[in-house]
C-alpha cells in the first residue's frame, strides 16, 4: 500500500465508459478527501483475515476529519495508519494505540515523517489531541445511542463502522437522518397521544 498511493483509486484501464471514466466511486472518494477512510477500511478487513480484532478511529480537529485503524494485538490496540504509513512508537519502542498517543501527543507527534510521501502530506490538522469539535456530553450520548442502534439493526460491526460508511457515502448518511427522525418523531407522537389519553381519563 505505499506510494503511489493515488493510483489504488483510480478506474482500471479496461473500464469503459463516462460513468467508468469520470464517475467511478473510488475516483470520487479521493476527490472528497476520504482516501484514509477506504485505506484504513481495506487494511482492516485485510487484518482481519488473519485473525486480528480491528476497529476504526475517526478524529475530527479544525473541520477535518482522518480515519486510521486500529488492531487488537496481544490483547492492546495499536494505530496503524495505512494512507501515510504511520505507527507510534513509546520511549520503549512499543507500538501504541489512540489513547497512549492522545495523552503524549506532542511526544508522538514528532515521529510524523512526512519525506516518506510522495503524494500526500500528512497535515498536522490530523492529530490525536482532544478535539476542538467535542460536543455536549448529552447531545454526545445520544448520537452514539442512535449510530449504536443502526450498527446493530444493520449488521455493522460497530458504531465506528457505520459512522465510516456515512462519510463515504453521502446518500447513505441522510437516509440514517432521515430515518432517525422519523422514528424519532413517530416515538414523539405515541408519547403526546398516550398522555393527552391520561389527561382525558
């Protein structure tokens, strides 16, 4: 998976046609900047295939937004970061996961080696810090309650899972809205009806 990376997405030669040409899924992924989430889903299952537990890590800091994987190994996960390469390393030269490279960031930070890519910088926008975006603890509740329920209602392996495939796939991310809100909604009125019925009695 190293450089070139870009050429990973790109329609295969044989492919036909203005939709094969100019419309292909990967093709646009890239444009929309979620590379790292395709290369951080197909490394995944890759590891996965040899026995390993594998989630993802989404982070948002400044607007952006980096997906990187992490793989359960000896009972510890550890980040992997396909689109640039990337691992950690603490002062012992363990390989560590998202919260050892939270809590050090500006330790761990210093082992970004951008001279390894020859079609993507690593923006420092795309750190492990705590996010500038964090929102209220309830609000933060319920939005993991409610991609929880479809990750199960829909078979995905987890809440990270399904939040990946609504950043890959804009269609896909209203339908959960939409569907959310409308079950919500519905949920509203048998509430309001069952009361007003109480008051009536």
């Amino acid at each position: 998976m190293g450089p070139p990376r870009k050429g990973l997405f790109l329609p295969n030669k044989t492919d036909k046609g203005i939709i094969d040409k100019y419309l292909h899924s990967s093709s646009i992924a890239i444009i929309g900047g979620y590379g790292c989430g395709m290369h951080s889903q197909v490394f995944g299952r890759f590891v996965e295939t040899l026995g390993f537990d594998y989630r993802n890590y989404s982070m948002w800091n400044n607007g952006k937004n980096h997906n990187v994987a992490e793989v359960k190994i000896d009972s510890t996960w550890i980040v992997f970061d396909p689109l640039f390469n990337q691992v950690f390393k603490n002062e012992k030269g363990k390989l560590v996961g998202v919260q050892d490279i939270r809590d050090k960031w500006l330790f761990y930070k210093k082992q970004i080696g951008n001279n390894l890519f020859f079609d993507y910088t690593y923006d420092m926008d795309y750190n492990y810090e705590k996010s500038n975006k964090e929102e209220n603890v309830l609000i933060s509740n319920l939005k993991d309650g409610v991609l929880f329920f479809w990750s199960k209602l829909l078979n995905y392996k987890s809440s990270d899972d399904i939040k990946q495939q609504m950043n890959l796939d804009k269609y896909f991310f209203w339908k959960i809205i939409s569907s959310s809100i409308f079950i919500l909604m519905n949920i509203c009125f048998i509430v309001i009806y069952f009361a007003i019925g109480k008051l009536q009695n």
